[in-house]
C-alpha cells in the first residue's frame, strides 16, 4: 500500500485526461470526480478506474471532447443527451438543470440518456444538497458492460449494480447524504479487492456456477454479484432499472449509435425537490435540525462509538485523507503509471 496526496493525484489526473483528447475544463471535472471518490473512502469509484475510462476512450465508448446537452424540455422536466461524453460531465450538467428547475417550480425530473458511467453518485446528491434542494438519482442499464448481478431466486446475471443516492439538506447540521449500490457490493470495490489480494465479504458474489465465493478473481471468470438483503435490495434494483432506463427511453437512444446495443443501454434519472415547498425555509430547518439531533442523542450501543449520520463516514474519511493522503494498492498505482506512460505522460 501506498499514500499519495490528492493534490499529486489530482495533476497526474489532469494530465492523463488532457492527453486522451479531453478540453481542460472537461479534464478538471472528470479529475475532480474521480479525486473527491478517494476522498470520501469509495475508492472503487475514484482513480483506480483511470485505465478503465481511458481504454474506453480508445475503444470509443466514450467520447473524450463530448459535451451533453438538452434534447427537450418542460418547466419541470429536462431530457439530456450525454453524447456518450464522460458520465461525470454529464450528471454533473443534468443535476445543475434539475437544481434550477427544482427551484422555479418546486420539483424536477431529469432524464440522461447516451450515458456512460457517471461516478459516485453521492457526488450529484451533495451538489444538490449544497444549493438548498433534496434529490434523488438512481442510474440503470449498466449491466450490458459485464457488470453483473444476478436476480433474487434466478441464476443468471442481468442487471448492474443499480445504485441509488438520495441528498437531502439541513440547517447548521451537516446534510444528510445515503449512496449505495442495490448489490452487495459496488463493482468497482470488487476492483479493489483485487488489487489489495483481499477477500471479498461473505454474500457478494458466486462463481460461474453460481457458488458463494469470496475471491474476487471468481467474479471476473464469469461470476456475478448478489443483490444486498436478499429480495429486498433485489426489489431497489428493479426500481432502478425502471426509473434509469425503462423511463428515460435509454434503449431507443442507445440504438445505432457509437456505445452500441451491449455497451450502451444505460440511463440515468434525477429527482430533485424544494424542501421548501410546504414549510418556510427556517421551520424545515429547524426540523431536520432537530430530527438530526435526536439521531445523535441516542447512546452508543455496546463496542459502537456511537450513531452516525448518513454521510458523516464521507466527511470524516475526506477530513482524514486531505491531511494524511489517500492510499492505493500498489497494483493500482502501478497501473495508474503504466497508463500515463502510454500516453506519454511522465
């Protein structure tokens, strides 16, 4: 294991996504994504994907110099295309529409379509929660790209990880943030497993044949995932893929186009919603406030240091890792390295 700051990780970020063809303001963004994953601990979605994202770009999967942008559009609903641009780029510009249509109207509904992976989505989540307005994103249709999980009571894999994220804001509290994949375990994590040499927990994934395994090695021979508390989380996953990609008329889009039918089918939707709309802004405040409060007054269980907030890990692994580094497997820097050499970054 080693540490490296986000500030080098950021620069060599930059550098390796300018070097694939992206502009520097789309670099910056995809960097700080990728960077601010580490950050919060989920490091399955922060730099280790950096060879993944620019082997996709060399595949042309995705279009490193695209920007997405609004097919059609209500006062209340927007429908963007990603024009398979990087999906950070994309969910970033789609919560900005449903922020500011969320505030006109009081609440939103933002469709993307032709979208490639977009990230941790409790990032989208926070910037909501950080301009006043409740949200909630869900992204499905990702399981055509080998990320797959298999349906509770079935033995073949079909959806993705199907990750949900909810953003809601506080007063002087600190907002509440809940980001997670309908599956065990996010794919991504099982990336780093992997890379560690480290077993994955009991329950999240089978082997080809459909045994429990914990070695990560399993799942990339043809095993799968499992959808976290058994039928219930199977049942978030349908949710997901409905409202992601049946609704958003993703498949229709995908058709035809550069992603293709199997690398394409995937959509993202975003719900955003002015806490504001029954309540002045100080009595909502006040009442998260006090709901959080209560949450943090209830006494510790045995061997707990106490109840946390959703969304508190995040803020104190970020206040952890902008003074003490971020740490990555060696075989993820490694990598990391091997891909800027090919392009010719030093």
């Amino acid at each position: 294991m080693i540490v490296q700051s986000a500030s080098t990780l950021t620069e060599i970020s930059q550098r390796i996504f300018q070097a694939v063809g992206c502009s520097d303001d789309i670099a910056k963004r995809v960097t700080a994504a990728l960077v601010d994953a580490n950050l919060c601990g989920h490091d399955s979605h922060g730099v280790i994907r950096i060879p993944t994202y620019v082997e996709a770009v060399r595949e042309g999967h995705v279009v490193a110099d695209a920007r997405p942008s609004v097919i059609r559009q209500t006062a209340v609903t927007a429908l963007v295309d990603g024009h398979w641009a990087f999906g950070q780029v994309s969910a970033a510009y789609a919560t900005q529409v449903a922020i500011e249509k969320a505030k006109g109207a009081g609440v939103s509904m933002v469709g993307i379509v032709r979208c490639n992976h977009i990230g941790r989505l409790g990032e989208y989540s926070t910037m909501a929660s950080d301009a006043g307005v409740a949200l909630i994103i869900v992204a499905g249709g990702f399981g055509g790209r080998g990320v797959s999980a298999v349906p509770f009571g079935g033995s073949k894999p079909l959806f993705g990880t199907n990750p949900i994220s909810v953003g809601i804001p506080a007063g002087v509290q600190p907002d509440v943030l809940v980001d997670f994949a309908t599956t065990a375990v996010a794919a991504g994590k099982i990336e780093v497993a992997r890379a560690k040499k480290a077993p994955l927990p009991p329950g999240s994934i089978v082997d080809r044949e459909g045994r429990p395994t914990t070695d990560p090695e399993d799942y990339y021979k043809g095993g799968a995932l499992l959808p976290f508390g058994g039928h219930k989380g199977y049942a978030l996953s349908v949710m997901v893929e409905f409202l992601g990609r049946v609704m958003t008329g993703a498949d229709a889009y995908a058709e035809g186009t550069r992603g293709g039918p199997v690398y394409g089918h995937s959509g993202t939707l975003v719900l955003a919603m002015d806490p504001t709309v029954f309540v002045d802004a100080a009595q909502y405040a006040d009442a998260a406030d006090a709901t959080l409060a209560r949450l943090k007054d209830v006494p510790p269980a045995p061997g707990s240091s106490g109840v946390m907030i959703p969304g508190e890990p995040e803020a104190r692994s970020r206040a952890q890792r902008l003074v003490n580094g971020i740490p990555l497997a060696e075989d993820t820097w490694e990598k990391i390295q091997s891909t800027a050499r090919s392009l010719g970054v030093s």
